[in-house]
C-alpha cells in the first residue's frame, strides 16, 4: 500500500517506521527542506526518533504536491494549530482524496474537530481519526501498542484497521467519529491538571482524583456532543487519559508540572520542541460545557491558571471547595 504522512514530528515520524517495517511504501512530507535530505541521505531524522532508522520503503519530500500525488491515503500529522494552513496550501488536484486525522484538538475559535476542518477543503473526502494511549517512542519501538481509528461508518476504518495493524500495532475501529476525537483531545487538558497537581508537590491521592474527576468531565462532553459512552472507556477515552496523565513522555503533563513548579506558559512552550496540544484545547472546553449546559470545572481550572493569572494553588483549593454533591 501506498501511504502519504504529511507532517514529520515525532508521531508522523513514528508510523513512517512502522508502515514502513509492515511493508508499506511510505512518504514522508515536511516543510523543513534540511530534514527531507538528512532523511534522504542518512536514512534517520535529523530531531525525532534518531537512534531508529527508517525502514528502506520510506522516503522523504519537502514538496506537498509530490507528497498528495503519492497516495490516495494521507495521514495528517502536522499539530492542529495548522490544519488550515496545510489544507489551504493544497492544490486543487492530488491523488488523496482519504484522510486520516491523528491529531488531537479543538480548534478554539469554531470549537470544531480536525476531521471536520478537513471536510471544509475536502468535502467529498473519507475522513477517520486514530487515537489511543501511544507515545511515538514506544510505536518507534515496536512496543507492543493498541490503537482505535474511527470513521462516521463508510468503511475506511476497516480498511486502515487491515492494512496497518500488525503484531506490533493492533488497530480496533470504531463508528464514534465524534467520541474518538473529543476524547483524545480533551484528555490533554485533564493531563495538563494532573501536571500541575504533581508540580505542587502533591502526592498520588490528588492526582488520582483528578485524573478520575476529569475522565468524568470528559466523558460528559463527548456524550453532550454525540460521542458514545463505549468510547470514554475505551482506548481513545480511559486508555488515553491514563497514558497521557502518567507518562513521563507526555507533554501535555509536562506542561502541567513546570506550571505547578511555578513557571510562565509562553516560557514552557518556547522551549518545547514540539507541541503540547492541551494548552490550546483548554480554551475550548469551557465554551463546549457551557453550550451543552454541563460544568467542566478542571477545563475551567486549566484556561485560569495558564491564561487568567490565577495561582495553581489557589484553582486546587477552589475546585476543593466546590458545592459538595453526589458523585
């Protein structure tokens, strides 16, 4: 199978190795010309993943003409802050007409998912999502990893579950379009608390509630919005959160702790080499609760201290001392 992988960071990076090993013929695209020929001529990436080679099916391109004339099946890597600009920068012919979204975020200011900014330029594309608890190290690895691509029910799911899945990455598909990707996205937000929590200096009783209360913050918001309640505690909802919340690899927790150990969030991400999605997501979430007419305190906690000046420790202490209430 040809595949197009538009977006060379650490996770686009990671499924090239992996397609790549399966078989596939794998092209990669970036925007930064030195990596395409550093991949081209070394056969590794210059920043990500560089004790791992890429497998002999992969290539390199910095031209996205030539990155959408390889395939019908494009896999979008790139954050989700540049959705747009990815798409508007397409031409208007290519052979990609199937997408496959891994980002995963809410753009702020329409509050719309990555598969539905894809079908505003592509409105008669297949469009799915994949998600789940996977850090590009451990794919890169060949861990063995599980994973959930979603689509709205048109069979381009079950295709991407039989041509990617192997005896390192086993792939369930899914209907909940919808789920899958407000789950993934919503769950940054949660690890960003859980973060901050853990940069406080608190201990585990605290970010075991936290990380509990969110996967119920989350999980009201996929089901006010659509998504299926198999889905918050599947791999996209449960198992991506307790990844995303733990792991020393997650970003998106990272970010959370520097903030709790008293540091400014423009000075966290500057020195970031990639994105951490959840601090962009959070400014979403409150607007998404509030439409639905449900409380999303932990979203509402996050935009405060990263965004409004409020001290870490003072948003524990209001979510604290909340109205007490039934679970």
């Amino acid at each position: 199978m040809k595949v197009a992988i538009l977006g060379a960071g650490s996770w686009g990076t990671a499924l090239a190795i992996h397609l790549g090993r399966a078989g596939h013929d794998v092209l990669l695209w970036s925007r930064d010309p030195v990596v395409t020929a550093h991949i081209q001529a070394k056969g590794t990436h210059p920043r990500r993943m560089r004790e791992t080679p890429l497998p002999a099916g992969v290539r390199a391109t910095a031209s996205l003409p030539e990155g959408l004339a390889h395939s019908e099946t494009a896999v979008i890597t790139v954050p989700c802050a540049s959705f747009r600009a990815l798409f508007e920068s397409m031409p208007e012919r290519g052979l990609a007409r199937r997408f496959l979204s891994t980002a995963k975020g809410i753009e702020p200011d329409t509050l719309r998912r990555m598969s539905e900014i894809i079908l505003e330029y592509r409105p008669a594309a297949s469009v799915a999502a994949l998600s789940g608890p996977t850090f590009a190290e451990g794919v890169a690895r060949g861990d063995p990893s599980a994973a959930v691509v979603a689509d709205a029910g048109g069979g381009f799911a079950r295709d991407l579950q039989a041509e990617f899945s192997d005896a390192r990455l086993r792939l369930y598909t899914s209907d909940d379009l919808v789920g899958v990707e407000l789950a993934g996205a919503l769950k940054n937000v949660v690890a960003i608390a859980a973060g901050i929590v853990a940069g406080l200096g608190f201990g585990p009783n605290t970010v075991a509630a936290l990380v509990t209360r969110g996967l119920s913050e989350l999980g009201r918001i996929v089901l006010a919005r659509g998504g299926q309640a198999r889905t918050v505690a599947g791999l996209a909802g449960v198992g991506d959160l307790l990844l995303t919340c733990t792991g020393s690899q997650s970003r998106n927790r990272r970010v959370g702790e520097e903030i709790g150990r008293g540091r400014k969030l423009a000075e966290i991400l500057v020195e970031m080499p990639e994105v951490a999605e959840g601090a962009r997501t959070c400014l979403a979430v409150p607007r998404m609760a509030a439409e639905a007419g449900i409380e999303a305190p932990i979203a509402e906690a996050v935009v405060q201290v990263l965004y409004e000046n409020v001290a870490a420790r003072e948003a524990v202490e209001r979510l604290m001392t909340r109205t007490l209430r039934e679970e």
